[in-house]
C-alpha cells in the first residue's frame, strides 16, 4: 500500500482506515487500563485470588484488545471484481456483491441509519463513507441496509467506487 491508504492487489484497490479508527480504540484501552486497575485494587483488599483471577482475565481481554487494533491495518476495505469486502480488522467482514449495492450516500444522519440497518465498521469513530444495499444483507438475525466506515482516504475509494466496470 502506498502512503495514502489505497493500493492495488491481485484482486482490486485496497484502502485502509486503520489511521482514523485506530487512535480512538487506543485511548478506549487506555481508559480500559485505568478503570480496571482500579477496580483490581478494590478486589483486593476484598480478596487477593479474586484479584489474581480478575487480573489475569483482564491480561487477557487487553492482550486480545491490543491484537484486535493493530489487524485494522491489515484487513483493508477492498473493492474486487466481485463486490465490496467490508471488513472490521479480524472481528468481521462482510462480502457485499456488486449486485447487492444501491450506490453510494452522501445524505445521511448516523440515527437515520443506525434505525434503518447499519454496520459501522468504523466502531467508535464517525464514518465518512456510507454504501447503500439493496437488497439487504442480512447478519445473523440482523438486516443490513447500509454500511459504513472511516476510510483514510475516503476521495480516492468514493474515485475507485465510481470507475468500477459496472458502475
């Protein structure tokens, strides 16, 4: 990938949005440490081997957390041949066909979409880029009507979006 988040593969452009949802998620762990080591000390003085289980559970969820954030960087959103893959670094992806998505949105309000069916693969951070399905996706017991991210480079996939064969 070249240095502003979109590259070509094999397959199609590749952009990444590791930059604009990453730094968020670090300050959520941040937060995480903090809260917990408080809240181990207070188990302590109620039990240290409650606190030696909590500890070694919380190691863990910070451990995973941590290797959660830095996938972000290698699961790209991908435009191939074949549709849209829309990932959330190795949490979930979802494989969206060209025949499945309506187009892109630019008028839109996050509680409008959040009520109608959304996938915010930006997490905690505002997306900037909204492609809408139709017909829905559906995610377990879940319609997907709308996906979402924060690309770090959201002119250069709204670019690759439109020159795709079959726009």
């Amino acid at each position: 990938m070249d240095g502003a988040g979109q590259g070509e593969s094999p397959a199609g452009a590749a952009f990444s949005y590791h930059r604009g949802v990453a730094p968020m998620l670090w300050v959520l762990l941040g937060l995480m440490v903090v809260e917990t080591s408080v809240a181990h000390l207070l188990v302590a003085l109620w039990s240290p081997r409650a606190a030696l289980i909590l500890s070694l559970l919380s190691l863990a969820t910070i451990g995973w957390f941590i290797l959660f954030i830095r996938s972000l960087r290698h699961h790209p959103v991908r435009i191939d041949p074949d549709g849209l893959i829309w990932p959330v670094g190795k949490l979930r992806s979802f494989a969206i066909p060209w025949t499945q998505v309506a187009g892109l949105r630019d008028d839109w309000t996050l509680a409008d979409l959040k009520a109608a069916g959304l996938f915010n693969g930006a997490l905690i951070a505002h997306p900037n880029i909204v492609i809408a399905l139709d017909p829905p996706a559906k995610a377990g017991r879940r319609t997907i009507r709308y996906l979402a991210h924060r690309l770090d480079d959201p002119a250069a996939f709204i670019a690759a979006f439109s020159a795709r064969p079959s726009a």
